[in-house]
C-alpha cells in the first residue's frame, strides 16, 4: 500500500528548495505593506505575541513564483504517493500564513466529505522542530475516523485511540507535508519567538462536495503547463451573486472562517509595479551577464 493511502500523510523533502528564497523574499514585501489588503491580506489577532497574518489568494499575489504549476507538482506526487489518479484532483484554493502561535492547535481532522478524497499541502518557508510549533500526526487515524467520532474536532470517547502515536512533522525549509483530510494532526505550541510561514494547496477529488473556489489565475501565470492542465483549476460553480457565501468554507477548519465570501480582491498598487520591475530588471541584467560571458568564452582569435 502507499504512503499516502496507508499512513494518511507523507513529507517530501527539499520539494521547492530553488523558489523558496524568492517566495520568503516576496511575502517580506507583502507583509511590509502599509495597506494590507490590496494584495489580499487579512490579520487575525492583535497581540504582538500571539498572531496570524494570511493571504488568501497567494497564487495571484505573488508573482515571481507560479504556484500553479508547484500545484500541478503536487497533485502528481499525491497520485504517486496513494491510489488516486492525478486526473481526478482539482485545486480548491491556496493561501499564505505568517505566524506566531504560542497555543496548542488540539487535535482535530479537516474532512467535511468522508466518501470522497480531500487532501492538504503544506509548504515550509521555514524550518520547524519540535520547539517552534510543528504541526503533529496521528498515522493510519484516517482509515478509521468518520463523521461520528471526528466532526473536525475528535470525541473524548476515542482519545485513548490516539495514545503514544503522535509523531511531530519537523521540516527543513522548502519541504512538503501533504496529508488525507481524514488524518487526525493537530499543532504543538510556538515557546520560541520565532515566526513560522507556509503556504497550504488544498485539492478536492471532482466528485467531491465542491465549494467556491477562491482564487484568480493572472496572465503571468498561464503558462503552456498551467493551460495544457486548466481543468485542474477551473471553477464547477456559476458564481452568479457579486458577494457569494461559501456554504462548504462555512463547515471547514480553515483560515477562510474569518472570511466566507469565497472570492478576494486584489488591486496592483504603484508600489508593487515599482517592486515586480526591480526583480525583472535584476532577472535582466542576470541573464546578460550570463549570454555576454558565454559569448566572451565562445570567443577565439585565429
């Protein structure tokens, strides 16, 4: 049996070790912004000490990185790890966090359709051990959860289930965790002052419950990987109402409790256009410097 089937979760190390400077990088810019929302931010708490800062549509805000064809990379290692097709996922959403937690996340599951696969993704910006927050396991717990025992947060009656079969998912930055909805996990508290950052896919199967998804894919990121693919992104919902209400994020463990209206807005600001043109300017002058050297070197004097 595979990983993902038999053991409900799997990591898969140094996943985006190339990209994870630029993301770090760009979500610096974004959090540094005066005006949080135009790029589709929104903070929860208002301690210093105790904080979440999110961003709901990530795949449109950061532009130096498509996270559409990292999604596309994620769904086949999912298919590889389990006995799912890659065909038969689509992607439901990505967001953005940045945050420093020093509460325990009790023990819970983020399954809302028991007789339909639902997985998450978690990319580390940031390595996490066992003293700053990582998030913890219960193997093989998705092969017997269901609706009774486990409505998203689990009965006292089977807490002995889970009793010495916690494993703590400690990551290097760049790596990826992805695990069934089903799987019981939870996060331990944060005892350090160090913040932690991540980004979470989430894929639905297509014969799941759907929802509205909440994200817009700009041309930037319409790459012939992304468009040869778009059904994995295309939405099986009309939206007809300008401010819809998500009814499935409504009964969901997930950052868009704050926010259920499934669609988020972005503007580009003149600052950002001024911040995109310094990164394409270096990209520019880098790849000059690379096609001038090599020319030099191709040189010979007969």
């Amino acid at each position: 049996m595979k990983a993902l089937d038999e053991e409900g979760y799997f990591i898969t190390k140094e996943f985006s070790k190339s990209n994870i400077d630029l993301i770090n990088n760009e979500f610096d810019y974004l959090l540094s912004l005066k005006n949080f929302s135009p790029r589709t931010g929104y903070t929860d708490n208002n301690s210093k000490r105790n904080y979440a800062k999110f961003i709901g549509d990530p795949g449109s805000s950061f532009l130096t990185v498509n996270f559409y064809e990292m999604a596309l990379e994620i769904i086949n290692k999912i298919a590889e790890n389990s006995s799912i097709n890659s065909e038969d996922l689509q992607l439901s959403e990505i967001w953005a966090e940045s945050f420093l937690i020093n509460s325990k996340l009790n023990e819970h599951n983020d399954c809302i359709n028991y007789s339909a696969k639902h997985y998450r993704a978690i990319l580390y910006c940031n390595e996490v051990n066992i003293k700053n927050g990582p998030l913890f396991v219960f193997p093989k717990s998705h092969i017997w959860a269901n609706e009774e025992n486990v409505p998203h947060f689990i009965n006292p009656n089977i807490e002995r289930k889970l009793a010495n079969n916690k494993k703590y998912c400690e990551v290097k930055k760049g790596d990826l965790l992805v695990f069934d909805s089903r799987l019981i996990h939870g996060r331990s508290p944060n005892i350090t002052s160090k913040i932690n950052r991540d980004i979470t896919f989430e894929f639905y199967s297509k014969n799941h419950e759907k929802r509205i998804y909440s994200y817009s894919i700009p041309s930037i990121h319409l790459s012939k990987k992304v468009r040869e693919r778009i059904n994995v992104f295309s939405t099986p919902l009309k939206i007809t109402s300008p401010n819809p209400i998500d009814p499935v994020a409504e009964k969901m463990f997930s950052p868009l409790y704050i926010s259920r209206n499934g669609i988020f807005a972005m503007s580009f600001t003149f600052s950002n256009f001024i911040y995109f043109s310094k990164i394409y300017l270096k990209w520019l002058i880098r790849g000059i410097k690379v096609i001038t050297k090599k020319r030099l070197k191709d040189f010979k004097i007969f």
